[in-house]
C-alpha cells in the first residue's frame, strides 16, 4: 500500500460537481492498494500518517502530528500511485489492486483513520474526482507499507 500525502490548509473533493469531502487545515491523503495488500498495511499507514511529525511548532520547527494539531484527512483512492512508467509512455498498472480488491481496503482504511478520532472525509472509490487543494508548506511525502517497500 502507498500513500502520498499533503499538508494543506484546505482541500476538497469534487464528483459530478459535488463536493463529496472538504477540510480545512490538515493531511490529504492520496491512497494507492496493490495485489498483495491487507488489511495490515492499511492500520500501518493509518497509524503512520496520524503520527508524523511534519506540523510546525510554535518555533516554526516540523514536529507536531495531526493529532496534536487537531486536524484533519480527506482520504482519496489512487490507483495510478501503483503506475510504472519505466517502459514506453503509456504507464502500467499491473502492481495496483483490482477494484474488487481495492475497494474493500479502501474502506477498511477509512475505518482505521476514523478510529483515530480524527475527522475524516474522502472522495469516492473508482469516481472521476477533481481534487483542489492548498498546499501549506509545500510539504509532500510517499510513505509505503512494509508489504510494498520491497522492489
């Protein structure tokens, strides 16, 4: 499982001109399952992202978590984070997860972030979104779970 995520100061999901999740200050979270992910990777990368460091103190410094900040996610699927674009121009996808797979993950890993306590939206699994966001440092990071840190 593979995750990039943004701090912003306000992001929002849109579907067929609906907006289907919006937050103010805090993490969006661009999600991307693999064939080989379980339920496991999902609860690593939930407990990852609520615990990094990468808000600043009052010293300006990186080192408060969502969790002291009281912020919040909006969780986004994103098959194309699994694309490999090392061959031709047209990128594979062979490494994501099927739908029918993916989308079981993807709700499990909703679930794991809503049980942090943390307020949680998201967009909406395998929909055409337009995501708009404000990027608040930029601070952007790719975090993967140990299921998918190996080549």
């Amino acid at each position: 499982m593979r995750v990039l995520i943004q701090r912003v100061k306000e992001a929002r999901v849109e579907v067929d001109g609906m907006v289907t999740g919006a937050i103010g200050p805090g993490l969006l979270v661009f999600l991307g399952i693999a064939r080989g992910d379980a339920t496991a990777d999902a609860e690593y990368l939930v407990d990852k992202i609520a615990g990094l460091r990468i808000f600043p103190d009052a010293a300006g410094k990186m080192n408060l978590s969502i969790r002291e900040t009281g912020g919040s996610l909006l969780i986004v699927s994103q098959f194309t984070l699994y694309g490999d674009c090392r061959k031709g121009r047209r990128p594979a996808f062979d490494r994501a997860a099927p739908p029918e797979q993916a989308v079981v993950l993807y709700h499990h890993f909703v679930e794991a972030a809503r049980a942090t306590r943390l307020p949680v939206e998201t967009g909406v699994f395998q929909a055409a979104m337009q995501v708009s966001l404000v990027n608040d440092g930029p601070v952007t990071l790719i975090c993967e779970s140990n299921n998918n840190s190996r080549p």
